[in-house]
C-alpha cells in the first residue's frame, strides 16, 4: 500500500528531539509494525490506515510506562503528525521514507 515503509522520523520532545525508526506494514484499514530508537522497540498496536493517515499506539517503558498515541499524513515520501503522551502533552512528529 501507499503508506507501506520504513521513516526515520523526529519527535519534538521536552527531552529533546527523539529520533527513531518506524516501519509501516498495512493490510487493509489496518497495519502492523515496530518503532525503534534511543529509548528502546516497541510494537505498534491498534494500527489503523485511513487513506495516507496512519493512527497508533505503543507501550513504552522509557522513561516511564506510558501508552502513546500517534496520528500522522503520508505526502509522497514525507510523513508529519502527532504523538501524545497523555497528561504530559502533544508533539510534532516528522520524517521521511527511506525504503
């Protein structure tokens, strides 16, 4: 599908820019997938395809155990949106395709 790849991404934290690695896999309205980076793997759960938008969430552990959700558009090569982190916010992510 169109939103199928691999996206090094950034995310605009309070800690700092947190770069990682997103590989998309969609089947139909949904997909599956792994984000990796500074602070570890996590699988994605509840991936949804909806057109070029992308909606998922991830368990993490670090810093803290938190579920973050996350939306974005894929535009060609270029992915932009939103990762959330409950109380503490919304942040901008961004990235580009690299396979």
């Amino acid at each position: 599908m169109a939103v199928d790849g691999v996206y090094e991404t950034v995310v605009k934290s309070p800690m700092g820019d947190q770069k990682a690695t997103l590989t998309v896999k969609a089947d139909g309205g949904s997909w599956t997938g792994t984000q990796v980076g500074a602070m570890g793997t996590a699988e994605i759960t509840d991936g949804v395809v909806d057109g070029d938008t992308i909606k998922w969430s991830m368990n993490i552990t670090v810093p803290m155990p938190m579920t973050l959700t996350n939306e974005a558009t894929i535009d060609g090569d270029t992915i932009t949106g939103t990762v959330t982190a409950g109380a503490f916010g919304s942040f901008p992510l961004t990235g580009t395709r690299v396979s």
